[in-house]
C-alpha cells in the first residue's frame, strides 16, 4: 500500500497495524500527507467500507471515492 510508504522508519513498526483510517490520520499529523488529500481518503475509505460491510453504497459514491483513490495513485507515482 502507498501510504505505508510515506511512513517515517520509527512508524513503520506501528503502521503495519494500522487500518486505512489511522493510517491517515498518523500520515496528516506527521505532515507528510496534506489534509485535503487526507480527507478525501478518509471519504473514499468510508464509502469502500460501508460496501464492504453491506451497506448501501450509490453508484455515484464509488465511482467518486474509486476517481479519489485512482488520482492520489497517480500523483504518488510520480513522488519522490
């Protein structure tokens, strides 16, 4: 996963742990991940969660969160 990349060599050991969610919190509050993008992951997160557990999901929120995760995959490809 990405975001495991951005983590810090002392978080690693604990961001292995981590779901999705913390994952991002952790990342934004380190600084190394901007919180607009932290909080349109968290929305994508959520709304593949809620899919995942069963609950309804429209077809414009997972096309919305899979645009989401598609454009912050993109631009991490092209991080350092």
């Amino acid at each position: 996963m990405r975001l495991r990349a951005l983590l810090t060599p002392e978080d690693r050991d604990r961001g292995a742990r981590l779901g999705a969610g913390a994952l991002l919190r952790l990342l934004n509050r380190r600084g190394a991940i901007d919180e607009g993008i932290a909080d349109q992951l968290r929305y994508a997160v959520s709304v593949m969660n809620r899919g995942i557990h069963g609950d309804d999901v429209s077809q414009e929120e997972t096309l919305e969160a899979l645009w989401i995760v598609d454009r912050f995959l993109s631009t991490s490809r092209a991080m350092p």
